[in-house]
C-alpha cells in the first residue's frame, strides 16, 4: 500500500465562539484539501493506513449499539466520507452482529467497498483489518483458515489487510492456541492476508507468539487493545513498550471509553442498556479527567471527544472509535491534523491518574 497522494483529506475549521463550551461536532465539517495538508499515512507491516481507523462493532450489534437494517444507507455514507477524507483503516470481526446478524459487519464493509469501487473506479487503498473468533470448536489451523475464507467470502474481496486473532486461549484452553497460531501461518502463507495481528493479548503472551511467528518467518504487524485515558494501566502500558520495541503498530480500540470521554453522559444523564449500568459504576469517578478534557478542548476549540482520539494518536497509538452516524464521523475526522502539545499530554495523564475510576479491562485479555 503505498502512501495516498493527491487523495483528498480532512481539515477542520476553528470558528470563533463567545461561548466558553467546546464547539458542536456539527461545526466540525471536513473541508477537502491535498493529502499532505497535514498528515500523512503511518506504516504498520507492509501496510500505510491512517493515522486513525474506524471501528465498526456496532454494525449489526442490536444488543449494545441498537443497530437496524434501516442505519444502512447512512453508514455507507459513513464508509465513504471516511475514504474522502483520508481514512483508509477499517477493522471489524467475523463475530461482530448478534442472533441473525452474525457477520453483518464484514457483509456491510464488503458491499461499500463494491459501491464505492464502482462509483470512483477503483478499491483504492482501502485496508480491512478483520478479527477471527478464538471459538472453542475452532480446534485445528484448517479450521481458523477456513474461517479466514468465510470472512473473504462475505466481504468478497480476494485479500484481508490484517488478519487478527480476536483473543487468546492462553488462559482457559493453551493446546488450542498453538492451533490458532499455526492458522495465522498458514492463512498468511496461503496469500489470503496480507499481515496478521492480534487483539487482547498481554505483554507476556505477545512476546511469545511475536516469537513463534519470528521463527516461522511471519512478521507480528499489530496487537489490539483497550487502549485510553480511562484504560492506562500498567499492563497497557507494558504492552506499548514491548509494541514499540518489537516495532508492532498498536491498534487502540475503545479509545472514547465506550463513550464514557465524549462529555456526552453524567450520572444523570446516562446511555440506554446495558452501557448505562457500567456508567453508573465509573462516571462518578472520572470529573478530574472530564473537567481536564473539558479544559483543553475548550481552549483548542475542540470536541473532548476529539481531544481523547488525538492523545491516543499522540502516544503513538492508532485509534479505531466506532462510528454510526454521519455527525460522529464528522466529529471523529476533527481529531486528526494536529497535535496536543507536551504539556497537554501531561495534564491528561496526570487528571487520569487523579480520577479513582478506570475502565473495566476485556476478560479475555491475558498477561
């Protein structure tokens, strides 16, 4: 994938406002200017993708995003806003979509690519990084490699980006993982991806599947983790030191907090569903890392939303923030193009460590 020249990217207005609270994401529009204007894409593996992703959990998932069939012309202009303006990152999972739905995400990425392909001529640089579930009737590198295949099959493309495992088993079942390892091998060796990567693995067991890929000549390009200013904890930040010494590209998922860093929500004000009962638990925790992003975006002329996204992009993360409607893509696309400043970084972090609450870590997440 080479770097995206003379593709048109985001740039964000700064309005001036008497009003002392973060501008509306609507004001956030992107304004179409050269690809240098101002950022460029970042390597991971053999791949150049953008220095922020778009997370599609939520297309199919009627249980926790309240998905419908009826958000699917919106999210194909989703889809395609995100590629105007640079975005070239998209990851997903083949478990992604409840009860019938199951796959809906992948089906949906496969039929925007199509319609994009066909109304600009071309799939462009487009890369789906794509997770593949650590079932426990996945017991053999054949099936993890025909699950490979399903997951082409309903996108209908003749090659993944990055292939991820979506967890490891290292805990509960270890003779599986070395299976699992193998069906990564053999997925890359057979030209179906074009890199692999892994998701909710802890340092220890990064190190050693980086260490068994190294030896069958498969380079580790990505590892997949809760990754924010509500989720710096010790074992997060080990993992970024031992991506950042191995030269793995860390993909940061969650990094809004499931929503809990956008200012949108308080203890009286709280999501629907099962999102709502983990709120109550946190949010009364977090006013010093809220009353810290309110501050800087405030004076940047920001979202808190798009000042938490570009902290994750500062610390030399790439975020996936899930979107499903047009105003978040929009409010997403303005975290891009610039950069919060030393001192910036170090108020949040500081505000994060101030607030007693911390998000609840994935219980497949080993050590």
């Amino acid at each position: 994938m080479a770097f995206a020249a003379f593709k048109p990217m985001a740039c964000f207005s700064s309005l001036s406002s008497s009003n002392a609270n973060p501008l509306p994401s609507s004001l956030f529009r992107p304004l179409k200017f050269p690809s240098f204007w101002p950022r460029q894409k970042v390597k991971m593996g053999p791949l150049s993708v953008s220095p922020m992703g778009f997370g599609t959990w939520a297309w199919g998932n009627q249980f926790l995003w309240g998905y419908q069939e009826s958000m699917d012309n919106e999210l194909q202009q989703i889809f395609n806003m995100a590629l105007e303006n640079g975005i070239n990152l998209f990851d997903t999972a083949d478990s992604y979509g409840t009860g019938r739905l199951n796959g809906q995400s992948e089906k949906l990425l496969g039929k925007f690519i199509r319609q994009f392909k066909g109304q600009n001529g071309g799939q462009g640089d487009i890369v789906i990084a794509t997770k593949f579930a650590a079932y426990p009737w996945r017991l053999t590198p054949k099936q993890f490699v025909n699950a490979c295949r399903a997951s082409l099959e309903r996108m209908q493309i003749e090659q993944i980006g990055i292939g991820q495992l979506h967890w490891s088993t290292a805990n509960y079942a270890p003779l599986q993982e070395l299976a699992l390892w193998d069906g990564l091998v053999a997925m890359y060796e057979q030209g179906l991806v074009r890199a692999v990567g892994v998701s909710n693995y802890g340092p220890k067991q990064l190190l050693k599947i980086y260490d068994y890929l190294k030896e069958r000549g498969v380079p580790l390009c990505s590892a997949q983790v809760q990754f924010s200013l509500l989720s710096m904890g010790e074992d997060q930040l080990e993992i970024k030191n031992v991506c950042d010494s191995l030269g793995i590209r860390l993909i940061a998922y969650s990094p809004l907090g499931l929503g809990m860093l956008t200012g949108k929500y308080s203890p009286s004000k709280l999501p629907t569903g099962p999102r709502g009962l983990l709120f109550r638990q946190i949010l009364p925790g977090l006013e010093p890392l809220l009353s810290s992003l309110r501050d800087i975006a405030t004076k940047r002329r920001k979202t808190m939303a798009q000042v938490a996204i570009n902290w994750c992009i500062c610390k030399g993360t790439i975020p996936i923030p899930g979107v499903k409607s047009i105003k978040q893509a929009e409010e997403n696309l303005g975290a891009v193009g610039w950069r919060l400043s030393s001192n910036e970084l170090l108020q949040l972090e500081y505000a994060a460590q101030e607030s007693p609450q911390r998000m609840i870590q994935n219980i497949f997440q080993t050590k």
